[in-house]
C-alpha cells in the first residue's frame, strides 16, 4: 500500500493512517511526502508499528519516502535509496523474489528525468519481477488532468514515451479518476491523476 500523505506530523493523519492498516494490513507499507525528518519523522516511524523499516529523509519540507514492512512475514532487503525512489527486493518463502520501487517524482522536469535515468540504470542490470507505484507527479493522457494547452501535451507525450521506451506496463485501477487536487473553487481547482502503478512483464 502506498499513499501519499503530504504530512505525516498531523495527530490527525497518524489516526487515519493506523485506520487504514487495520483495514487493509498490508505487508508492505509506503508513505509518500511526509513533511518531517530527523527525530520527529523518527519519533512518528516509531508509532507506525511495523517491525521492518526504511527512509528516504524530505529535503525540508519537499519530498521523502517511508518504507514500512512486516519483518515476520516477508523479507525486504533496500537497494537503493535515492531522495526519489526506494527499490527493494521482496520474498515470500516458496515464491519468486521480485522488485519494488516506492515513488516520489519531483516536481521538477529535470530532477524528474533523474528519477527516470535512474530506474532505467536499475532495469539494464536486474531482471526479475518489479513493480514501481506512487506519485510519478505526471499523467498520461489530458483526461487524466483538467487543462490543455501545448506544454501539457509535450508532458504526456514524454511521459508515455519513457514508459514504453521501458516497457512498462501500466496496471489498472478501480476508485476516483483523479488522485491529486486542489484549490477550493470551481476557478481555482485543479485535479490531475498523478499517482498510479506500473510493472514489468515479468512481474
């Protein structure tokens, strides 16, 4: 399960959070944008009651990635940690270790191309299974987002390129369309699909 939180340092998010664990319980839990680091993300990973975890600290109050897992149940082992992605290998006893990368793309178009060289970097030398999700902070096609206009349309193009370039596969999705929004009038408010999942053929 991943989510991105945007602030993790809220009472109130920390509520909802353990909420959705009891509900879900994922074995493998990402949280996206925390807003903290240092001992108060620290303090708040400790609340978090996973026996297994990881981080990738926020660069102020921009970006970071918590990586949470049930250390009884499954095995994850941290490849990289880079400010835009955590990639860990994931086993099961009896099953197929495979790949899994925690996203959060920066804004940013250059510090985004990063990301990509560097996911492409990981897919020349390893070849199982892998699956990267979370807010690749871009969409696809124009219905994914309210607006138009050239630049929008250069983003998707460059988007899906990278994507099939790479032959990932995007995976389906059931829910709201849009996973980002805001402003707070119908003049103001924006929405787009920024967050989704992505695999291998392998996988």
């Amino acid at each position: 399960m991943t989510w991105n939180v945007q602030g993790a340092g809220n009472p109130a998010v920390l509520t909802m959070l353990k909420e959705l664990i009891r509900v879900n319980d994922p074995q493998v839990l990402a949280l996206l944008e925390p807003h903290i680091s240092g001992d108060t993300a620290q303090r708040v990973c400790d609340r978090i009651n996973f026996s297994g975890k990881t981080r990738v600290e926020a660069e102020g109050f921009s970006g970071g990635i918590w990586l949470f897992w049930r250390a009884e149940l499954v095995t994850v082992t941290p490849i990289i940690h880079h400010p835009q992605h955590i990639t860990v290998e994931i086993s099961r006893r009896g099953e197929t270790p495979w790949y899994f990368s925690a996203i959060y793309a920066q804004p940013d178009s250059v510090k985004k191309e990063e990301l990509w060289r560097d996911l492409e970097a990981f897919a020349r030398s390893h070849d199982k299974p892998w699956m990267a999700m979370g807010d690749f902070n871009d969409t696809r096609y124009l219905h994914e987002r309210n607006g138009d206009g050239n630049t929008m349309r250069r983003r998707c193009h460059k988007f899906n390129s990278w994507l099939e370039d790479n032959n990932w596969m995007n995976l389906d999705y059931s829910g709201p369309d849009h996973t980002w929004m805001r402003g707070h009038s119908n003049s103001t408010r924006k929405w787009a699909r920024l967050d989704r999942a992505i695999c291998n053929s392998s996988w």
